[in-house]
C-alpha cells in the first residue's frame, strides 16, 4: 500500500514536470540551470551582476546561494513569481555544522564515533535552516582525507572509508528528516564528487592522480553510502581527476554517479568551477567549458553563467542535444516539486516558525552533548585530570580563553542580529559557571596565536605560580583550517608553544588545551605536559563542553578519526597503509627497509586513539567458527569491563587482515564498531558479525570480491591498540 503510494505520488510529480516542461523556452529552461549568490555574503569569488533582479523576474535564475533569514528569501521568491511561468527558486547555504546553533567542526563530530549523535547536529541544523528559508545545505562533504595540510580536512570525516561512510549516511539521514517537504528539512548534496581530498600536496583545488581501484576502494564509498541514504543532490569538485576536471568527468557523473548508482537527482557544479576548466587549460573558453560540463552530466552552474551566456547557442549550433538540457531541467524541478515549494513558494519562510526554531533551548542541549562527546583526551598522566571542584585557585591562560566567535570554527554560518558574544560560551564563561565560589580564577592571554611577540609570557608566568593548576588554551584561529586554509606547516603557530614551555617550567600541573580544524604537530608539548585534550572547535557550548569534561562532569570518549603526525615529512600518514618488500620490523630499523633514517615510521597518535578518565579490559574472544563459506557468517564475541573508578564510553573497534591477496591489501582496516557505555565495575559481552561483505575489495579487475584465503579479526582501542586478536579462514565454495 505505502508503496503503491509513492510509486503513485511520484508519477503525478513527473506528470508536472513534463507539462511545466513544455511550456519552457529555452532561455527559461536554462534560467533552471543557473545559480547565483546573493551579494552580501560570499563563499567565493563573486560575479558581479547589476542585472541579477531583472534576470529573476525574467525566470533566468533557478537557484541563489547565501540568501540568509525569512525576509530576505521571501523577498527574492517574491522576484520569482513575478516570472512568467512562476517557477520558484531554491535557496541553498553551506549549513556544515550548524545554523544559529553551531555545532562541532565536522571532523571533532567525526572523533565522537556516535552516529546518533553526528545525525542529530544534522538535525538540528536542517530544522533551524528549514525556518528560516533554506531549502538546501551543501553537506555533507564525505571527501576522504589524509593529508592534514588540506585545510578543508575540517569538513568531513577523517581518513577512513567505513567510518566516513557510516557518517556520511547519519547526516544526510539528519539533513533530510523523514522525507523532503516537511518543514523541518532541508535537501542534502553531497560533495565534492570525487577524490578532492588527495589534492597534490594538501594544497586546495589541485590535481588528483589515483588508480581507479583506489577511487572505487577508499574514496567512492562514502558517496554510495550518502546516495543510498537517499541524498537530494551532489556537487562536483574543484580538482582534475587524472587529468580530466570532475567538473566535465563522463565517467565520474554520466558513467558512474547517474549511470552505475543511477542517481536521479541533480548535481551542481562547485563554485564556478565550469569555468575553471579555462583555467585548468581542459576547454578553450566559456563555451567550450558549457559544452563539457553538460555533456558530463553537472547540471546547475554555481556562479559561473558559463550556461547562462553559452549553452543556447550550443544547442543551436547541434552540439548539446536538448534532451541533454530538459534532464537536467526535469531533475531540478522533480526537487522543487517534492519540497511543496510549486503549491506555496513561501512555505519555509516563515517568521514565527524561525523565531520558535532558533531560540528552541533543546537545541543548545544537543549542541552540548555533542560537543562533549567529540572532545579527545589524549594524554593524562598521574591522574591530573579531571580537576577537583575544590581547588582553590585556576590559572586559565592563552589566546583562546576569552574568544567568542572563534568557538565556532571555520564554515559556521554568521546570522545578522545575533551578538555572538552573548549566544557562543566562550571557554573563560565555561569555566566560571562550572566553580564554586570558593575558587578564584585567573586570567592571562600569554601571546596571540601566531607572530613572535612574547611580550606577555612575564604575565602569564607569573600567573600561573599564584595557581594550584595552570590551564592552557591553545591552538589555530578558526580561520585557519577550511577552504582556501592550506598549511605547510602544521606545527602549533606562532609562539604558543613556547609559552607551553614556560609555562611547564613552573612546576605547577599544566592542563593543555588545543584549538583546531585539522591535526597539528605539538611534539615539546605532548611529551612533556602532564595532560592534553584536544578540544577541536566545538560551537555555540564550546565552554560548558570543555569545563564538563576538565571537571569530569563528562567523561571524555572522543576517538581520533584521522592520524596525528609526528613532522609534516610523513604526510600524507594513515593507518591503512600497505605493507611493502621491506617493511620496518620495529622502531628503531631503519637500514635498507621502508623507513625514514631521521624519524620513527609510527605517528604521534594513531587513528581511533583517545583516553577515558576510567579504564576498559577486553578479554575472552570467541569466534563461533574459524572456516566460514561466502554465503555463511562468523560471530565474534569478547568481555567488555569497565575496570575504573568512573562511568564511560568505549569505543570499541573491530579490524581485519587479509593476509594474501591477488593484490596487495592494507595492513589492517576498520570494519566495525560500537560505542558501549558501561558503569564502573560493569561488563559487557560484546558481539560482532562477519560476512562476506566485510571480506570483500576491489581486486584488480574492478570486481567486488571476497577471496578465500586467510584472515585475521583484531579487537582493538584503536589502530595501534590492539587488545585480541584470532584467525580464521574463508573457504572456497
């Protein structure tokens, strides 16, 4: 019944559509295909366009970008309706982490390890961006990464492809609610498609060259994952894929994305990114990169009238057929149908739903559970955290202690009318709503995030040896990691560890706190400080989050998604490497094997790393077979025990082995995971299932294939931490 409904609902929408879509001229069809930003706030280089109002009335634009809050969209679809068919438009906004309620960066989302709670910051968001007029988020970013360099390592998931995918299906699922069309929702598109994140050197928008099993491998399955959680729409991406721009890519949009996945909604180019391909020296003009890009399969052009000024023309001259031009029409307006906006253009500006939507107090409370949960302790020697309620005197020091905005981390959206100083926690506001009375806390900025002036280290020295506990503040400003935002240098900036060091030099117990979108390298700092936590940018309760945990009102569970580096001469790192001919048998061999003569092969914190204030025994591994057929399953079981003095979350993570294969396979990669609560002195038996799924790559035929042979199950805290360990075999059927 449910099913004949929407088989039924669905054709009278494509009824619409092909009745609309007669009635089109051709200007006005490709009016569907193009997309402007709105002038007050840019995410990119802007297009200048005196004309752009008219262009709207006229039915030339299908689509605006960066339209924020009820009145200002209302008064655009306004323009709209004045067309002469009265096709809304869209609104889309890179809604990444949060709207009025910021949430987490990304990537600190991805290091809670909690999918119910990574959707539920989706959810949030879609619901706040859905009042006040947003149709559209330009999220998920599912890129996979593995170069800390690459500032927009913040947006997504880290570098591995299970996690990643897993996160990728929770925030599309967030972002798009039950269904498109109710109120509270608001269209996915998923991006960038595909592999931006093995940009040449961790620098933005430049090439990729990978083998195509490594694209279908590592890099396409969260983009899968994504569509089949149902995702509204993709975005291509900035980079050439092995010479060819993802922008006029057959094989990545025609081939695989619409042919293969069969995706049937629509795909928008990235920021002018058709007419980058200008640039990229891939089509000679304009027109010629029109030409591409349609042929490929992109079917709106973001900012780069490329369509709106060629695309005509190219039809005329025989060149683009226009069955080419009315798919990708079809295709966005399927999408304005399914969001009601064709019954009432209106319907999701709305003043009084905005109103109730971004002042609704349950959303700070998921913002803070959610800050909470992606918060990573990553070292804690002789118990110095969590700090005791009675101390009598804190010594709260560095750039970050006393900042607002900064909290909210790069990609958070900027409303007008807001004073962030009074809505975001800072981390000093944290703190003094978590002490009592009877301690003091002191103040001292120390230095600014990066230049050499030292000129405040006297002050903050003497600071902190009036303090029973020196907290430390550090880290990148939130415009540091992001788009555009490369580093070479990862290190801490500036001067910050330095004033670490003398900090440290006090002898008092020094608690570190470090601010960032991306892993740094903090070397001095992580073997000498007592404890560090790694705070990322949390959002709008970044203070309340970070006190909880420092206090141990939150027992910190956050797991690293993505590897630490020892120097910037190992990047790119990852857990999921090959082995080679010669790999390094211990740290310390470094003669004619895979290894470097002046550094250690290991990373400073491996993938899946994060301490807990209580400790966690495994034990007991039990596996229901060691010989499993491709059609049967083998059930993997071991004692989880909370062993501590506190309650806490594990994160326990289940690897394999392949141990030969008809082509190389990664030392060992992620295949499962649960996060378990457990009280102090609580055990748990936990269970794990292995299928033929979970066994299966890409061999090098490009088939999905699992091969019988020999494999081994590691249970394990994280990449590094292997806690149990069995093998078994897959036979041959």
């Amino acid at each position: 019944m449910v099913t004949f409904f929407a088989a039924a609902q669905q054709e009278t929408i494509d009824q619409k559509v092909n009745a609309l879509l007669k009635k089109m001229t051709i200007e006005e069809k490709i009016g569907q295909l193009n997309q402007y930003s709105n002038d007050n706030s840019i995410t990119g280089p802007i297009t200048v366009n005196p004309n752009k109002q008219a262009e709207i009335k006229n039915g030339l634009v299908g689509s605006m970008l960066n339209v924020t809050g009820v009145e200002s969209t209302r008064n655009y679809q306004k323009l709209a309706m004045q067309s002469r068919l009265k096709i809304p438009m869209l609104f889309g906004q890179d809604v990444i982490h949060g709207y009025k309620t910021t949430f987490p960066l990304p990537l600190a989302e991805a290091a809670s390890w909690d999918l119910e709670a990574i959707e539920l910051a989706a959810r949030v968001a879609a619901t706040e961006a859905a009042a006040s007029g947003i149709h559209w988020t330009f999220a998920p970013m599912v890129d996979i990464g593995r170069d800390p360099r690459w500032g927009r390592i913040m947006e997504g998931a880290g570098e591995d492809t299970y996690l990643a995918s897993k996160i990728a299906y929770a925030r599309v699922k967030g972002f798009q609610g039950n269904k498109l069309g109710d109120l509270n929702s608001v269209m996915a598109c998923v991006k960038h498609f595909a592999a931006y994140g093995a940009a040449v050197g961790g620098r933005d928008y430049n090439s990729v060259d990978m083998s195509e099993r490594m694209l279908w491998e590592t890099y396409l399955p969260p983009f899968k994952a994504a569509l089949d959680a149902g995702a509204a729409t993709f975005m291509n991406s900035f980079n050439d894929l092995n010479g060819i721009p993802a922008t006029g890519n057959v094989h990545l949009q025609r081939d695989i994305l619409k042919g293969k996945w069969n995706f049937q909604g629509f795909v928008v180019s990235d920021w002018g990114s058709i007419g980058e391909m200008v640039a990229h020296g891939y089509s000679k003009d304009l027109k010629a990169a029109a030409l591409s890009a349609i042929t490929a399969g992109s079917d709106m052009d973001m900012e780069s009238v490329a369509y709106k000024n060629n695309l005509a023309q190219l039809v005329k001259e025989g060149k683009v057929s226009i069955d080419l031009v009315d798919d990708a029409v079809k295709r966005i307006l399927r999408k304005k149908f399914e969001l009601g906006l064709f019954d009432d253009p209106y319907r999701y500006s709305d003043e009084k739903r905005a109103e109730k939507a971004l002042n609704n107090p349950e959303n700070r409370k998921a913002a803070l559970e959610v800050a909470q949960k992606s918060i990573v302790l990553l070292k804690n020697e002789n118990q110095t955290l969590p700090l005791s309620k009675n101390l009598k005197t804190i010594a709260f020091i560095g750039p970050m202690v006393k900042e607002y905005k900064e909290n909210m981390g790069f990609w958070s959206v900027e409303l007008p009318n807001v004073d962030y100083n009074k809505w975001i926690v800072s981390q000093w506001d944290g703190l003094q709503n978590k002490v009592g009375k009877n301690t003091k806390l002191l103040y001292a900025k120390g230095c600014e995030v990066d230049g050499d002036n030292k000129d405040g280290f006297a002050e903050a020295v003497a600071t902190a040896k009036q303090a029973d506990v020196v907290i430390l503040s550090i880290g990148e400003r939130r415009d540091m990691s992001g788009e555009a935002k490369s580093r070479s240098d990862i290190h801490l900036p500036g001067v910050q560890e330095d004033l670490v060091k003398a900090i440290q030099a006090t002898g008092k117990p020094v608690v570190v706190l470090i601010n960032a979108g991306r892993p740094l390298v903090f070397n001095w700092t992580a073997d000498n400080v007592p404890a560090i936590v790694y705070t990322w940018w949390l959002g709008t309760e970044a203070g309340n989050a970070i006190a909880n945990v420092l206090f141990g009102d939150y027992n910190p569970s956050g797991k690293l998604p993505m590897t630490f580096p020892r120097e910037v001469g190992q990047i790119p790192i990852y857990y999921n490497h090959f082995s080679t001919g010669r790999p390094a048998k211990d740290e310390n061999q470094n003669n004619y094997v895979s290894a470097y003569i002046d550094l250690k092969n290991s990373p400073k914190f491996p993938f899946g790393y994060g301490l807990s204030y209580t400790k966690f025994d495994y034990s007991g591994l039990k596996l229901s077979s060691v010989k499993m057929k491709n059609n049967e399953t083998i059930k993997v079981s071991f004692q989880l025990s909370n062993v501590g003095k506190a309650a806490g979350e594990e994160v326990v993570q289940l690897y394999l082995k392949d141990k030969f294969g008809s082509v190389v396979r990664p030392v060992l990669e992620l295949r499962d995971f649960q996060k378990v609560k457990l009280n102090a002195g609580e055990s748990k038996t936990i269970e794990f299932t292995i299928d033929k799924e979970k066994l299966s790559f890409y061999n090098d035929k490009l088939e999905w294939t699992a091969e019988p042979g020999d494999f081994e199950v590691m249970i394990g805290a994280s990449s590094a931490d292997i806690k149990l360990k069995s093998d078994f075999e897959l036979l041959a059927n």
